[in-house]
C-alpha cells in the first residue's frame, strides 16, 4: 500500500519537463508538488495564500455556484460574479414581457431591489482531506462486485464524522478510477439573490453561432450576492438577513493583460476522461455522439418555432433551449476534433504500448483484452440508454410522466398507500415549474419524431412490446403512423394540461394512470430498459471498472518519470498557464484579445443572436470606455489563455500572478473540442471575458456605478 500511495504522490507532482498548461490540480497539493513551477512561469503569491485551512485565501473566494458552475467572490459584501448562462434560468424565470430583466438587463440599486433565487445556492470549499489510506485499509478483501455498496457505506461513515457538530456538507471524491479518495467539506448558502445582468444581447452575444468559437466577442456574466444571517452564518432566505462577508474577495486588476502573462484558473471542473480506452473512443464517435446531436436537434427545431412566434413564449423556454443547444454544438465539434486529431489512433497506439508494458505482470497483462470482450458485449446496445435519457425521456411530457413512477409502483393493489400519497405531492411540486414552461404543440411534433428515429434505428428485436401498440394508429407509413399516435396521445392524455393534471392528482386513480396514454407508453418504455438492458449496461460498467483501475496504476507504473493527474470530477481544482494566441490552421493565426470593434463589426439588428443595445452602440461611436480601456483607446472585451478547463469552470475565476481578478473563464474553443478526452497542447484554449469589459458594462452600460464601488480595483 505505502508502496502504491507513494507512485500516486509521485504522479501528481509536476516533473520536470511537464507541460503547466495541461491538468487540474487539486489545491492542497500545490505546496508540495506544483508551487515552484507555478513561480517560474509567473505566480508571485505564497502556497499558503492559494489555500490554506486555517487563514484567509484565494479558495475561499470560490464558490461552487449551484452544482453546476463556478463563482467567485469579488466584495467585502458577498458579491458574486459568474457567467451570464450560469444565471440564464434564474434572469429568464424571473422575466416577463413587462418586466423582460433578459432582454433588457437588470441592476439592483441598492440591497433591497435584488431578488432571490428560490433554489439557488453556492458552496464554499472549507478544507481537503486524503482519505486514500482509510478507503483502500477498509477495501481490504471486499470483492468486486461488493466494492461499490462498500464503497458507499465508507463514504457515508467519513462524511458523516466530518460533519458530525457542524452546519458543514461533506462530499467524497474517487479520484484516478478508484486508486485515490479525498474528502471535501463545504459550507452552504442558500440565501443568494440576482444584483444584476447584461441584456442577453450582450451577455449571449453570438448565440449558438459563436458558441465554442474564437474569436469571440461575448460579455458572458452576471452577478449575484450571499446572504446569510446577523451572525454571518449560512441562513435560508429571510427577509432580515444581511450580505455575507467573506473570507477573502478577488481585488480586480484594471490594468489589463498581455500575450504571455501568468494565469490561473480556479473553480470546479465538470467531467474529463482523459484515460478512455479506444472502445469507448470509438463508439463515442461512430455512434453515441451523433445520436445525442439528432435528438437534441429535435428538440431545438420544435422549441425554436415555438419562441420565434411569441415574446413570453421565448422567455419561458429560453434557459431549457439554450442548455439543450450548449451541448447539441459541443458534441457536434468534440466529434470532429477527435476524428481530425486522431484521438481514437492516438489510444490504440498508447494501448498498445501499455500491453507491451504488461506482459508477465499478472495485475495488468488482461486489461485491454478485458476491456474490448466487455466492449463487444456492450456495442450492440449502447444505444438504448442514450435512447431512453435523450429519446423518450427528453420530450417533455413523458418526463413529467416519470413523476407519477413511483404513484404507479405503489399504488398497484394498494401495495403501500402511504408512500403512494407521498408519491402524488412529490408529483405536484413539481407541476407548476413544468407546465408554466410546456407547450403542448412542439411536444407533440417532437414525440413523433423521436418515435420514428428510435424505430428506425434501434434493431427491431430490441423494440418494446409497446411499439406494435403505436403501430396500429392510422397512416400509410410509419412516419404518419408516428404523426397520429402523436397526436392521440396529446389529445387524450391527462399529462397534457394542468387542468387534468390537477383533477387526477386531486383524485388518483391507478387504473386511470394505467389508461393514460403518454403514461402507458413511457412506462413501457422504461421498464423494457429496466426489464431487459439495465442490467447488461451494469454488468458492462462493472466488469469496466477494475480494468480502468488497473490500467490508471499500471500507466504509472510504465511512466515514472511522467505527470498524471486525477479527472475532473466537480472537485475544486486549479490549472495554471499564460495568456496565449494560437495558429488554428495553415496561415491562419488568432490574436489572444478581442475588443469592442469586433462586436460592432459582427453586429446586425435583423439577426437576433448579432443584435446589441443602441445604447452600447452609442458608447462605442463616443469612445466613452472610461477607466477601463487599453492604452491604444480600444475596449477590451475577451482573451483567451491555454488554461486546462471543461464545463463547470463556466464562471470560473481567471487569476493573474498576484491574485487579482483578470477575467472570468465561458468557454473552450472549436479547435479543440476533444480536450475532455484528449489535452491538446497546440489548440486548446480557454475564452475569458476581460475583466475591464465586465466593469464596462456594469458602470457605463448598467448605469451601476455604486456596484462597481464596492470592489477593489487596482492598476
């Protein structure tokens, strides 16, 4: 084991010779393995002010912004900056056509005008703890198939002690396929509320069009504030609560910044699979990821008819397709950035090197035969799943039907009436959020055609006996047959209005529930997935799971000498690099910023994802950028680094050397787009809004002075 643990700690150190711009570290390992690099390549703070548990620093101005984004906090009074599409659902939810905060943009003028945000929440790193000894003693003869329950019951007994007398929540993370475990506690607020926002036009600038570009020229940010109660402790929302004052707050660097300044990126990384075998490459490419862009593709085209015709329609389905359409693109490009860069050749050849390796090691010499048995096993029906999550369950009102899944388990011969009543509030919760956003008309265009491209290309054998149901409606072909039934469902299911919703939840009936149409189909659906190909996807997963295990610890063992790091797995990392342009393709080089000329260039009034407030028009043809433009007069507006991020670090904080607040990271770029699979040295990029273009537009655009007064802005 010391052995072991030993290699892990070796191969999370930054060697010699490694590239700083690749990997994601974990932030109480950087005194140790990682600070004398980041000094040479620019950093001018101590470790002790990167993270330290006791004392003030930077981790403790990063928030975890409601699970699925990075914040930062940048005032003494809990003022919180993130990206414009971290805040869509909240400015979106809380505009209407008279009051339209999306279109229009929004700045609270003092504490009482911002609005909270029903369900919103940030959490706050307050320490890290290696747990990998304590796991690993515990695993001690659990078999494989037990690993995972065992697993799950260490983990609930370490979080539990952690938090054991406290307000904190704890989370475990597996890190390197299971050979690491760490601990993290956080505190929670739940108490946050909207300061302010750009218009969408600015904040979105470029829309799906733009979306994983460079050059870029997007104002992505909004701002929110943590309150918490007169003790300054994290609170539920109370009238009487006041902002929070935090440990330490980003000052904001105004100067600016030039090709080859140090940056760092803090926040909290969604998902990487940097050590995917070539199966899981291959069908990603040739199967999963175009599946996932059709259904989603769907979706938008129905959606998009629905918000073009109607200003409060538009509103209300803006957050739902602008994360669906986010997606639908970085699929379409990771795609054709693992096939131009050879991603899939790339890992045969590792692979093959690993077997190599792992000739006479017993541990590790059946680990790629392994994995591609369990691969020729699993192709066949990989789909289903992404059939059913994507497909069936992505048209709406089959997803509200789920609701009512547990009502139907229960209340089948009146197994258990309490939990089947229990089932029913749940249901309605819910209901009120769902239907204020559900159209009925693009649901129906949408169910029909998943139908058809399920039926078309799922084999027929692996059909649910429900499918001969559907095809007994009416129609000379199965895409009218699809069209009618469609349109049977939508006129006769309960599910499709709140009115019935809520005359059958007021009186529930599982006989009635059974005679649902849309309830009927769903249901078959799933429990053909359940019945027949769940299991099989579980015994794929299990049967996967040692093998990457083994293969993490024996490419550390085959490459002493070289830097591995854990995926991303929403820990608190940072990743640290240079302000950096890059060549994309023969004679073709980008620039590391864009200014304010080029939205203007790239405006177009007719084009809605191109349009942009007269007033910032205005501003422009006055040169009237205040404090905050480049020596050359110009306004700044996005920069790109070569900082190692994915989705999750939306939000993130970009650092310069000193600590201070240069930009806030929104996006990757096209070029490459395989970066969760792959790190790219010569492509990969980060797009950050310039911190100066934030400040812009808050001051002269928002007419917001007073929040700009309350951070520290330096020179």
């Amino acid at each position: 084991m010391k052995k072991f643990l030993h290699i892990i700690a070796v191969m999370l150190l930054l060697v010699s010779g490694a590239k700083a711009d690749e990997g994601m570290w974990l932030p109480m390992l950087l005194k140790k393995y990682n600070y004398e690099q980041m000094k040479a390549k620019g950093l001018k703070l101590t470790p002790e002010q990167l993270y330290d548990v006791n004392n003030s620093s930077l981790k403790d101005a990063i928030v975890w912004f409601n699970g699925g984004c990075t914040g930062e906090i940048i005032s003494s009074k809990g003022l919180v900056l993130t990206n414009h599409h971290c805040g869509y659902d909240a400015i979106a939810s809380n505009s209407t056509p008279e009051n339209n905060r999306l279109d229009n943009g929004f700045w609270a003028k003092n504490n009482g005008e911002e609005i909270p945000i029903a369900g919103m929440w940030v959490s706050i790193v307050q320490r890290m703890e290696d747990m990998t000894d304590r796991v690993q003693n515990e695993l001690k003869g659990v078999s494989e198939k037990d690993r995972p329950a065992k697993l799950q019951e260490i983990f609930k007994k370490i979080t539990t002690e952690a938090t054991a007398g406290t307000t904190y929540e704890a989370q475990m993370r597996e890190m390197f396929r299971g050979n690491a475990y760490y601990l993290f506690i956080f505190q929670r607020f739940t108490d946050i509320r909207l300061v302010g926002t750009p218009p969408q036009s600015v904040g979105k600038f470029g829309g799906d069009a733009d979306n994983w570009m460079w050059p870029r020229h997007t104002g992505d940010f909004s701002m929110f504030r943590i309150y918490a109660n007169k003790n300054n402790e994290a609170s539920g929302y109370a009238p009487d609560n006041i902002p929070y004052t935090p440990k330490h707050s980003l000052p904001i660097n105004i100067k600016g910044v030039k090709e080859g300044d140090y940056a760092m990126i803090y926040g909290f990384p969604g998902r990487t699979n940097r050590y995917e075998f070539s199966q899981g490459i291959d069908l990603a490419i040739e199967k999963v990821n175009p599946t996932i862009v059709n259904l989603r593709d769907i979706r938008l085209k129905a959606w998009k008819e629905v918000m073009d015709k109607n200003e409060g329609d538009r509103l209300k389905l803006s957050a739902d397709y602008a994360q669906i359409a986010n997606y639908w693109k970085y699929f379409i490009g990771q795609t054709e950035q693992m096939k131009r860069l050879k991603v899939y050749d790339f890992k045969v050849a590792s692979e093959n090197k690993f077997n190599e390796f792992a000739k006479g090691k017993p541990e590790f010499q059946d680990v790629i035969a392994n994995v591609e048995k369990a691969y020729v096993a699993y192709r066949p029906i990989a789909l289903q799943r992404i059939y059913l999550g994507e497909g069936i369950l992505g048209v709406s009102m089959n997803s509200m039907s789920t609701s009512l899944f547990a009502y139907a388990k229960n209340a089948k011969d009146n197994k258990d009436t309490a939990a089947a009543n229990k089932a029913i509030k749940g249901a309605q919760a819910g209901a009120d959020e769902f239907y204020n956003s559900f159209f009925p008309s693009a649901d129906e265009k949408i169910l029909a055609q998943i139908l058809e491209m399920y039926y078309n290309n799922i084999p027929v054998d692996q059909h649910p006996a429900y499918m001969a149901v559907i095809l007994k409606s009416k129609g000379a072909t199965t895409a009218e047959k699809f069209r009618n039934y469609s349109k049977l469902v939508y006129a006769k299911s309960f599910l499709a209005s709140k009115e019935k919703f809520d005359a059958f939840t007021k009186a529930p009936s599982y006989k009635k529930l059974m005679a649902d149409p849309c309830f009927a189909m769903t249901y078959a659906f799933y429990n053909h997935y359940l019945d027949n190909y769940k299991a099989q996807i579980d015994a794929f997963n299990a049967a996967i799971a040692p093998e990457a295990r083994a293969y993490i610890k024996g490419l550390m063992e085959m490459n002493p000498s070289k830097t591995f790091y854990p995926d991303a797995n929403s820990s608190l990392r940072l990743t640290y690099g240079s302000v950096q342009a890059y060549e994309p393709k023969d004679a073709v080089k980008f620039d590391y910023m864009t200014t304010l000329d080029g939205v203007i260039e790239k405006y177009n009034p007719k084009d809605f994802e191109f349009n942009a407030p007269q007033k910032l028009i205005d501003l422009y043809n006055a040169k009237d950028f205040g404090n905050y433009k480049r020596e050359d007069g110009r306004m700044p507006v996005a920069f790109i680094t070569n900082n190692d991020i994915t989705g999750g670090n939306s939000g993130s904080p970009v650092i310069d050397g000193e600590g201070r607040l240069i930009g806030l990271a929104f996006d990757g770029n096209w070029e490459a787009m395989s970066g969760d699979i792959v790190f790219d040295e010569k492509y990969k990029r980060t797009i950050n809004v310039d911190i100066r273009y934030v400040m812009f537009l808050i001051d002269k655009l928002g007419g917001a002075p007073h929040i700009v007064a309350e951070m520290n802005l330096v020179q």
